[in-house]
C-alpha cells in the first residue's frame, strides 16, 4: 500500500502545512549573494571608517583607564568587532527604529553618534555620563536615540528587544528593533521563546548573532551543538543569513537585504554575524584559552579597519589623508577622557534617584 502523504492531513492543515510550499527560509541568504557588498561612495567609506576608527581609539584608550583604576566593574570591550555595528546601524533610520544589545555596549552607542565624552563619563562612573555614572559599562542607555541598552544579564536584552518590536508593531510607527546578542547568548532559553513570539506575531526584527568565536572563554564549537548560528530560527520559520563581520561593505549589503523584508511586514530575520574579538572576553580575562598566534592572523588578515583602508586607497585617497584622520580621532578620543577624569562623581544623594518611575 502506497504511503499516505501528511502534507494534505487534517494535522498538516490545522497548522501551516499549506504555507509550507511558498515559505523558503534561504531565500533572503540568496538575495544577499548576488550582491555581497554594499556599493558605497568614497564619501561613505570614509565615514564608515571614521567610525570604525572612533571605536578602536575609544576602546583602547578605555582599557589604558581601566588599567589605571579609572573605570571599576566589568568592561567589556569591542575592539575587532567595529564593523558589524557600524554596517548595521548605518542603515538605520534614526527617528524610527530602535537599538538593544548586551554589555559589549560602547561601540553601538558611538555607531549612534553620541558624543564620546558623556559615554567616556559614565565608564569612569561620572555624573555627566550618559546614565548619570550609574550605570557604568554594561548599562548605557539614551531614549534621544532609541537606544535601550546595555544589559549585564546574558540573552535578556533579546526578551526585551521583542518588547520593542511589539511597540513598533502596536503604535504601527513604521520601525523595526534592532537586537544584538552573542554566541553564548545563542544558547539561552529565553531567545527562543523571544523567537516564537515574533515571529507568531510577525514582529518588526532583526535578531543579529555578534558570533566572535569565543562565548566567554569558550570556543563556539567546543559549547553549541549548532555553530551555523542563522539556522537557528528554522524551527520557527525565521529566514537566517550568514555575513562576513568583518567586512563593513558586506555588513551594510546584508542590511539591506534584512531591513527590507522586515520593513516589507515579513517579519523577523536572524542574522549572523561572524566577526572577533581581539581581547578578552572581559577587562579581568587573561584569554589563555587561544594563542597569540590565532589572534595575531585575525589582525593580520581580516582586520575590519585596515580592509576598508585597502579599499579607499585603492579609490585614490592617500596614506596621509587617512593618518590625518587617525589623528584628529586620537585627540577626540583624549579630550573625552580628560573630560571624564575632571568630571565630579555623582552626589550620595543620587543613590536614591532614578529608582522607581514616580516618586511614592
């Protein structure tokens, strides 16, 4: 007797059998391949690598004042990773959409633009920084720019990332969520059930895998039975797509591609971003668990910063048109942090705002 097909049972159609045949989960990673970089003017690029720059200037200068007893707590700094940030918010529309990510937090907020004193003033625990100083590394946050966080707890900002994109839903403002997390994050319950929702609701989206190879001190393969991150959310009819990290062209090319089909009212897409992190995990992580050698042949080969260097010298800007830009940014860089170690430390009575939302 021939085998009763399932696709036409009464279960089959009870559920979503019959969107099965139009649904293909690979369709925007094929979209992306026929153009894998983002056609940028001159103009663009020099932008993109301003910014980049800004980040790996920045996030130097504040591991010389961690180790200066400067900034307390934990810091986690983002220092080979500048080109996902930057790829992706630049395609960001700024007066609609909104940003959430975890504690590696300092490069999406200078993707944003905010002025890199205040961000510098509040790692230092300063009251002109961004959260008043009492947030510190992990918990910045700016409503002005839709910027929700920095958050300590791993994969929780991806729960509330879902919140943001109901909003965006419910108040029907045209704008998508924005939601980071890493590769260890990858692993968390609360992300797939963040998966569902949004996608149950066909939820404004872009779930966004900062992959950098090492979830703490632990290799990917060595603690994800699943490294080819974009694939998970085929359980949930999520369409995944693979980017390069390092490349800011290719970044912003995928951006494109996701932005599009959310804004369309597709729904969700998660994508995975393959990028590294030159550092520990954090400030206090000696990152024994990989070689000096390892790291070395990232900087040496696929380095965010010095591949779009490549790139605008090959456009006719010259060695010392980009060495007077490292410049200027290595003196902005200077002045936040003096601006920072001159700033007053919050008053004791500031221990007592900001708590509840009203005062009772």
């Amino acid at each position: 007797m021939a085998k009763a097909s399932t696709r036409n049972s009464p279960a089959a159609k009870a559920g979503h059998g019959p969107q099965d045949d139009d649904f293909i989960l690979h369709s925007l990673q094929e979209a992306f391949e026929k153009n894998k970089r983002y056609d940028a003017s001159v103009e663009e690029m020099l932008q993109f690598y301003e910014q980049m720059l800004l980040i790996r200037r920045f996030e130097e200068r504040a591991g010389q004042l961690y180790g200066l007893g400067l900034i307390g707590g934990f810091c986690h700094l983002y220092i080979g990773q500048e080109a996902v940030a930057i790829g992706l918010q630049s395609a960001l529309d700024g007066d609609k959409d909104s940003v959430i990510t975890g504690y590696r937090d300092h490069g999406h907020m200078l993707a944003y633009d905010i002025d890199p004193n205040i961000i510098m003033a509040e790692l230092t625990g300063r009251e002109a920084g961004i959260s008043k100083g009492k947030g510190g590394s992990m918990h910045m946050f700016s409503t002005e720019h839709k910027f929700y966080g920095g958050h300590g707890i791993v994969g929780a900002q991806v729960a509330l990332g879902g919140g943001l994109a109901f909003a965006h839903k419910y108040n029907n403002d045209g704008g998508l969520c924005l939601a980071y997390f890493g590769d260890g994050a990858a692993n968390q319950g609360q992300v797939y059930e963040t998966f569902n929702m949004a996608a149950l609701w066909n939820l404004p989206i872009v779930f966004v895998v900062e992959d950098n190879q090492y979830a703490m001190g632990t290799a990917s393969k060595r603690s994800s039975a699943e490294t080819r991150f974009h694939r998970r959310g085929t359980a949930f009819r999520i369409p995944g797509m693979e980017v390069n990290g390092m490349d800011v062209l290719e970044v912003r090319a995928a951006a494109e591609v996701a932005f599009k089909h959310v804004r369309e009212g597709n729904g969700p897409v998660l994508m995975e971003c393959n990028t590294y992190r030159y550092r520990g995990h954090s400030m206090s992580d000696p990152a024994k668990y990989r070689t000096r050698e390892e790291v070395q042949e990232q900087r040496d080969h696929h380095d965010p910063i010095e591949g779009l260097k490549k790139v605008l010298l090959d456009k006719g800007k010259s060695e010392e048109d980009l060495k007077a830009i490292d410049k200027a940014i290595r003196a902005r860089v200077a002045e936040s942090a003096d601006f920072a170690e001159n700033s007053p430390e919050p008053a004791p009575s500031e221990l007592y705002t900001d708590v509840l939302v009203g005062e009772y």
